[in-house]
C-alpha cells in the first residue's frame, strides 16, 4: 500500500502539451490516449488536466492495489459526483464519515439479502422480453435500461404504482443530465437559468426529493414496516453505533447515488453480453447447454470477461490527502491519481492473450480484485457490485432459458460514450427466436463459422471493430 513520506516528490514522466490540449484528447479519445500513453511512459504517466489539474496516471496492477489498500487518512475521494449527487452521497464522504456509511449500507447488498431480489430481477427480464421481435435484428440497451430501472426502482427505492411510473420518467433524465454536469467546470454546474445544465439539473433534483420524501413517509406508515424488504426501508432502519438514523436527506442521496451508479452500468454491461456472445457461436451453444443443465459456471465467467474486455467505466481516481510514496513515485498532497480501468484489464502479465476475449480463463478461477476492476477497489469499491453482479446472472439465466440467441457474423460494434457509461455503438444488437414456440432456421449455429471464430479467440475483424 501506498504510505506517507517526507520525501521529495518524484513524479513520472508525462506529456508536455497544454492542460487544454490534453484535457481535450483525454475527453475525446480517452482509450487511444491512455493506450499511447501507457506505450510511451509505462505504467505511470503525469498529465495536467482541466477539473483534476496535475495527476498521475497508473496502469499497472501492482500500482493499483497499492492505491486501492492504502487507508482512508492517505487518499480520499476525487471526483465531481459528490457535488451533483449531494452531500449525503457516499461520493461525497471522507475518513471516518465514509467508513461509518459504508458500514451501514453493505449489508443490504451482500449475501441472502442479495439473493432475495432474483424473483424481481427475473419478473422485470420477463415482463420485457415478452414484446421482443422473433427472426429481426434489435437493440437490446433500450431493453436493459428498462429492465435495470425497473429492478432498482422496485428493489432499492420500494416504488409502486404512480410513484413507480414517476420515478421511471423522472429518472433518467435525472442522471442524464448530472452525468454531463459532472464533467464540467463548478461555474458551469451552476443554476444559470432554466435551460442551462444546472437549471435543469435542480428542477429534475426537487422533483425527485419530493417523490422520495412522499415515499420515505409511506414506508413508516407501513404496518410491515419493520419486515420490509427493499433497501429504502432497511436504511430508514439503519442504525450507526451512537444510535443515530441517517437523515432523509442523506437517504435520498444514496438511493440516487445506488441509481447512478448501478442503473446505466449495468444495462450497458448486458448489452455488451450480447454484443460479445453473438460473435462466439461456439460459446453461445455451450451456454446454452449450461442452462439447460442447470448450470452457471461459465454464465459467471462469460459475465466476468465481458467486464474484463469491455468495461463501460474507463476509470477511477484517488486524491492524496498528503504526500504518499506509490511505487517509486512521491505523490504530493491534493494531487489525482487516476486508474485506468481497461489497461488493467489488458495486462499481458495477468491474463494471457488479454485482447481475446476467453471466457474459459474465469471458469472456476474467480478474477483478482486488483487486476480486473470494473467495480473499483479498495474502501471505494462499489457498494453494490454482488447485486450488479445478481442481475447480470439472472437476466442471463433468463434469457438462455427463453430465447435461442442467433450468432453474427458482423464486426463488432464500436465504443459510444454515454457520458458516464462506453456502450456498444449499434445498442448490442441480437436476434432471438422464442425456444418454446418458433424454431430457428436451420443452419444458424454454423453462422458464425464463416470467420473460423470459437468461444476463445476474437475475429480478426474484431481487432479494430472494438480493440481497447
């Protein structure tokens, strides 16, 4: 882990261009950047960027789990969404404030508590599909935005009825908005008037508060209050050790907090999982298989390399809160150390043929915390990676049981940024036939021969279709 020193800092080498200029390149072509970058300087690299200023760029995973294990009175949180998400946001929380929360909200989201929302997740996977179109070519982001909005909105906030049908307008359009706000200068995240970000950003905001305030009050008057399983009443449960609740405000924080961070990034995970398995044929069949046997190994680990090959974050950051030594580096108080989520996944050292994608290497071989980090790490890792991760199987699950996914031929899409999240270009596009009614053509299982491709190589029309 990282520790505080006396000594001279000592930063890596890094560009010299103008912070525009570079701040402008990491914006636009962040991959292509880092990627250069990690060429050029190796796994550490020192850039001047707008919002972050000087900050020091780590690839390597050894570098990250010393970041990722060093205590909270060393580095701290670096990043805007504290300020759009509000004060009682985990994103905006530090030290003994932070430890004290995390405390209180881990236990909804990790073990039994986990696995009873898989009847949820399946109604919302089954309500959806049942308009998906046999034998034509859709995307299926738009299905798994709603399939993940549905799920939180029932399973996190306890929504119903016309609060459910508010909150899955109001929403969206929510985080949209904070997610481009988040990447802009304090001055520009200001309340400007109506048709500015921030205008907007508040108008969204109070309308929220008061659906949440409305369904904070009926929760309490539920006589089941106390057996209510949905995570809104188990933090109006929630106790620190002083005695004390968290307040409503903080409250409806964290639920848009667990939203942001949970809602889009997940979806777009899914449908990078179409996206990929369509492009491995002979994975598709023994996925298939898998299900059809009541299996799930290697439904775990198609889901892990997804995230590995196609994460739809590109990174984390930490701030030193005073001069630490990483590495061989010494970091100075108040400077950013950014991680770069898709260059740890493509370490040559701890995955072999990291550009392939292989779901075969996770296969009863759980991925290292600090190495594959589509979650972040350390104090700072997502709260609700286990309830991401239940998601992610059960839609799986489902949609193998229901449907025969038919493989493509077609290069792979390319990244789209959607602010917050990298999703695939063309939406993860599939085409499905219904398992219980319509037979597919015949001959589709070999359609995807045409490339020679397996379930553990890449086209090489991939490599430049999607490469990081």
């Amino acid at each position: 882990m990282a520790e505080a020193t006396s000594d001279p800092v000592r930063l890596p080498r890094g560009p010299h261009a103008p912070r525009l200029v570079q701040g402008l390149r990491f914006l636009t072509a962040r991959r292509a950047v880092v990627g250069g970058l990690a060429r050029r300087y190796g796994p550490a690299a020192t850039l001047n960027l707008p919002i972050f200023g000087r900050a020091v760029l780590i690839t390597d995973p050894t570098l990250i789990k010393d970041l990722f294990t060093t205590g909270a009175d060393l580095v701290g949180r670096a990043t805007n969404l504290g300020e759009v998400l509000g004060p009682g946001s985990t994103f905006s929380l530090d030290g003994e404030e932070h430890r004290e929360r995390r405390k209180l909200l881990v236990p909804p989201f990790h073990g039994k508590r986990v696995h009873s929302y898989e009847s949820i997740i399946e109604e919302e996977v089954m309500r959806e599909v049942a308009g998906w179109p046999e034998g034509v070519e859709f995307e299926t982001l738009p299905s798994m935005m709603r399939i993940t909005l549905n799920a939180i909105l029932r399973a996190v906030f306890g929504a119903e009825g016309a609060a459910f049908d508010e909150l899955r307008e109001q929403l969206p359009r929510l985080v949209a908005v904070g997610s481009r706000i988040a990447l802009l200068p304090k001055p520009f995240r200001r309340d400007l008037g109506p048709r500015s970000p921030g205008g907007a950003m508040l108008r969204h905001r109070r309308r929220y508060d008061e659906i949440v305030e409305a369904l904070i009050a009926d929760a309490r008057r539920d006589p089941a209050f106390d057996e209510r399983p949905d995570v809104l009443s188990l933090m109006l449960r929630a106790r620190y050790d002083d005695g004390s609740a968290i307040s409503d405000g903080h409250i409806a924080d964290e639920l848009l907090t667990l939203l942001t961070a949970g809602h889009e990034t997940t979806a777009t995970t899914l449908a990078w999982l179409i996206e990929r398995v369509r492009r491995h044929p002979q994975l598709l069949e023994r996925l298939a298989e898998e299900a059809d046997d009541g299996g799930s190994g290697l439904q775990q680990a198609t889901i892990w390399e997804v995230q590995r090959l196609r994460p739809v974050i590109d990174g984390t950051s930490r701030r030193a809160l005073q001069r630490i030594r990483l590495g061989e580096w010494v970091i100075p108080e108040g400077h950013i150390v950014i991680v770069s989520i898709p260059m740890a996944h493509a370490n040559p050292d701890r995955f072999t043929s990291p550009s392939a994608f292989d779901p075969d290497r996770f296969v009863g071989k759980p991925p290292d915390n600090y190495a594959w980090i589509p979650f972040g790490g350390g104090i700072r890792r997502c709260i609700g990676a286990a309830f991401a991760n239940m998601e992610m199987t059960v839609t799986l699950r489902t949609l193998l049981r229901e449907f025969t996914v038919v493989p493509t031929t077609a290069p792979g899409e390319a990244y789209h940024s959607r602010g917050i999240a990298n999703a695939p270009g063309d939406g993860g596009r599939a085409v499905v036939y219904r398992r219980s009614n319509t037979a597919p053509p015949a001959g589709w299982a070999a359609a995807g021969n045409l490339l020679g491709i397996t379930s553990g190589g890449e086209p090489a029309v991939q490599q430049n279709a999607g490469a990081d």
